[in-house]
C-alpha cells in the first residue's frame, strides 16, 4: 500500500515539483554544512567535542556543521531562540499580546518580522561565544579584529541564508522548512553511522549483538514517541441550540483536544541551553588561578559527570514542561470563547467552574507529558548504559535514534509531513471524484 502510494506521489506533477524543492535545499543545506571556516585543526576539534558530550549532542542537531565549523556552524538555533523568545514576550508585552491576538493574519506577520530581526543579534552572540570558547581551548588560532568580523559576518550570514531557505520550504513545499532542515541535519550523519557500524562488525565480530540491541531499543522508543506525541485527553464539549432568522443553528457535540505534550520539543531546547551555560561560562573561566577559576572548574568537573548531568535535565525539561504551557495556553481564554460561542462542558458550569476544570485536567496531563519529556531528554544515557551493562559494549553513532530532541523531532516532523502529503493526496481524489 505504501509502495503504491509513493507511487502516486510522484505521479502527480505538483507533489513531485514540491518535493523535489525539498530535496535540492536538503542538498544545499548539506553543502553549506561541510564548508569550513579556515584556520581549524580537526584533529583539536574532533577532542574537544569527543570530550564534552553536551556539545556533541549540540553539533547533532545541526547535523554536524558544528564540529566541523562550517559557515552554518549554528544551524538554525538562534533564529528558533528568537522564535521561543518572540513567543514569551507576547504574553508578557501588552502591545505585542494585541498584535498578535487583535490583527489576526497580518499581526503575526509582524512578529515573524521581528523574530527575524532578532536571529541576527542573537547569531552574532552565538558566534562569537563559540569563536572564544575555541580559540581558549586552542582548537582554532587567535583572529584578528578583522578576521574576527569577516568569521561573525559569514556565521551570521549562513543562519540567516539557512532561515531564507526553511521558509522557502514553506511557501513552495510541504511541511514546516525550518523543522525539515532540522529532521536533514539530524539524520545526515546517518551513512558516517553505517560505515562505522560496518567497520566496528569487521574488526570485532561481536559488536554486531550491540548494534542488534540498539535497534531494537531504537523501535521501542520510535513507538513509545510516536504513541505520546499523538495521544490526546478529549473534553466533551455541546453547544445550545440558538436561533438565527429561520435558521437553528448549534446542538451539536464535539470534544477540545489537549495534546499529552502540548509543549513539543521547547522544554527539551530550553533545559538543554540552561545545562549549556554552566559548562561554556566555566570554560571561560577555568583557566584562571583565582578563586573562580577554581570553582569554574569544579562547576565542569561536576557537568562532565553523566548522572548529574543526566539528573538536572530530567528536573528541567520537567519543571519547563509546565512552565511553557503555563505561558501558552491561557485556560480563562479557552473558557471564554467557550461561553461566547455558547458552548459548554456537560455536568461544569461555565465561567469559573470551567477555568478550574480545565486547570485540573491540564495539570493531570502535563504531568505525564512532562515525565515522557524528561525521560525521552536522558534516553541517550539509558540507552548507552543498559547496552554496556548487558553486552558490556558502548557504542557511538546512531544518536538520532536514541537521542531526546532528535527522535522527538523526526516523529513530530514525518508524522507533520505525512499528515499534509495525505491531505494532498484526498483533495485530489475528491477532484477527481
């Protein structure tokens, strides 16, 4: 069935066009990622990312650009920090809160404009916290102001190329741009992944029990993902009959969905720059004799420890599980336009019976959502750890299979995008009905 759908894909003119627009950014964002600055020592930079696992996680998400300091070494991540910023401000700014709740279409437009806006400064931040970090760990040589400039020029330059062409992708393709070229840069290392494996299997024959188990691991939690980010708690919701004219309108029953994850994959972002910043600042700082360089270098000795670290991200993307939806989902909202609609919750009372009820509900269900999200964030570390303690193996590679944001990005983005190439597919069976 699925092999003659693929089929019809490409049999119609406007899917085929749509997707093969997708597949040649793919290739130029592929390209952009395996351009390096100059001045790099790999062999420097291959250690210092083998050495902090934070980073190595970091450099998957932009599917490698970052290890190899590329023109596109940060990816898309300060233009999604500008989005998440621009997002918290409008629930906080009352002018932007208008803008976007008041002048519908044209008002999030504007808000879109400004996160654009935004990513530069935040890229030019990022970039140039990245330049020291390195040139402090002797991984790349001192640069001159100059220099300096050109390399936060070009940094800058491919983050905002990289945003041009996700939106391109949305205009002219299918699915979210910026969350495919993610899902591209996640899985790119894929084919490094394969040969390693092949080479691994060769030298020591019995690794091929590892890589066995890591697959069938891999399964388990594509279909546990799979299962928590589709579930949903289903509210009854009736409307009064009302009469219009001549016309009865109302009546009816339908029911308001709320997401088990109603965050995505935001707090899984959010912890992981908050677990970030004690490791960059005490890479700074440790150099130093004085106190702070002491403490500085405790503070990275303590982050290198894998249960710690492990331990305060399961906390995090817990704690802002329940922070983001708080900021993004306004229940007294909800309940109003309910009663302005003439809707209501069989057996509750609109107003603020209906607030408390949905806050009750929201509470239950975050906390589930909010546990799945933690556990999946440390599951690169369960995953390392039950395959070492049974085959007493550990192995590289394949994070995008076991990794927290990784494999909760590629579900959200295949299911997205297979729900849209499905809807595609129906309108035009109905035309041709």
């Amino acid at each position: 069935m699925w092999f003659e759908k693929l089929i019809q894909i490409f049999k119609i003119e406007d899917l085929r066009k749509k997707l093969l627009f997708i597949l040649g950014i793919f290739a130029i964002f592929r390209v952009m990622a395996n351009v390096p600055m100059p001045g790099i020592d790999h062999g420097k930079m291959q250690e210092f990312f083998d050495s902090l696992g934070l980073f190595r996680l970091a450099s998957a998400l932009t599917g490698g650009a970052l290890d190899k300091f590329s023109i596109v070494m940060l990816g898309l991540g300060p233009y999604i920090t500008a989005v998440i910023v621009m997002q918290l401000l409008t629930m906080i700014v009352p002018a932007l809160e208008r803008l976007q709740k008041e002048e519908g279409e044209a008002g999030r437009n504007k808000i879109n404009q400004y996160g654009r806006m935004l990513t530069i400064p935040f890229a030019l931040i990022q970039g140039y916290g990245m330049i020291t970090l390195f040139q402090r760990e002797g991984v790349i040589d001192p640069m001159p102001a100059l220099q300096l400039g050109v390399a936060l020029f070009t940094i800058t330059a491919g983050t905002v190329l990289l945003m041009w062409l996700g939106e391109l992708i949305t205009q002219k393709g299918i699915g979210n741009g910026v969350s495919l070229l993610i899902f591209a840069g996640i899985i790119a290392d894929f084919p490094n992944n394969v040969y390693s494996m092949v080479l691994s299997i060769m030298d020591y024959p019995g690794a091929i029990q590892s890589y066995l188990l890591l697959f069938i691991m891999a399964v388990g939690i594509v279909i546990g993902v799979v299962f928590f980010n589709e579930a949903r708690r289903n509210i009854p919701v009736s409307y009064a009959k009302r009469v219009r004219g001549q016309k009865m309108y109302g009546g009816v029953s339908t029911y308001l969905p709320l997401n088990l994850n109603p965050a995505g994959v935001i707090p899984i972002i959010f912890a992981f720059s908050i677990a970030f910043m004690p490791s960059i600042l005490g890479q700074f700082l440790a150099g130093s004799d004085s106190i702070i360089g002491v403490l500085a270098t405790y503070v990275v000795n303590i982050f290198d420890n894998s249960w710690f670290l492990g331990s305060t991200l399961f906390v995090l993307v817990f704690l802002f599980t329940y922070f983001y939806t708080a900021v993004t989902f306004d229940p007294k909202s909800v309940a109003d336009n309910l009663q302005k609609m003439g809707g209501f919750i069989p057996g509750i009372r609109p107003g603020t019976p209906t607030v408390n009820y949905l806050n009750h509900v929201l509470n239950r269900t975050l906390f589930l959502g909010g546990l799945f999200l933690a556990i999946v964030a440390i599951m690169p570390w369960i995953v390392q750890g039950l395959i070492q303690i049974i085959t007493g193996e550990t192995i590289q590679g394949f994070q995008f299979l076991i990794g927290g944001a990784s494999i909760l990005i590629i579900v959200s983005v295949v299911l997205e995008t297979l729900k849209q190439i499905k809807a595609q597919l129906q309108m035009r069976d109905y035309e041709t009905f």
